[in-house]
C-alpha cells in the first residue's frame, strides 16, 4: 500500500534561506529526527534537510489535493 503523503506549512524561517514562509512543503517520515524535535522536508533546493518541527504546523490535505498545490518537488 502507497503511504500517504504529509504536508506542513511553514510560520518561521529564522536561519534557513531555503524555506519561505506560508509555504506548504512535503514532510518525509524519519522517526529518529521527530524523536529530537525536528522534521524532515523537501525544501526550496528540492532536497531533504531536517528543520525545527516549530517552523511548521502539519496539516491534512484532501485526498489528491498535493498534486495541484505548488509545492517543492524531488
């Protein structure tokens, strides 16, 4: 089965030139770094970096909604 994809926006970018602000991003599942308070994202450079999970708030797409957004892709 295909996991569903996650999504935050970004509320603070403080040190961190690669996100903007009110930007939703793509979160991807990494247990050990939520575990020391961070998340990992795809952000503007289109890699993954780990970020403070207090500069997103997640949140629930409807179901085939992250297709139509702009967001950053791999």
């Amino acid at each position: 089965m295909k996991r569903q994809k996650q999504f935050a926006i970004c509320v603070r970018n403080k040190d961190a030139e690669d996100l903007e602000v009110r930007k939703v991003y793509e979160l991807l599942p990494d247990i050990r770094a939520a575990g020391e308070g961070y998340l990992r994202v795809i952000d503007e450079s289109g890699e993954d970096y780990l970020y403070p999970a207090t500069f997103f708030v997640p949140i629930e797409l409807p179901r085939g909604a992250g297709r139509g957004l702009s967001i950053t892709k791999r």
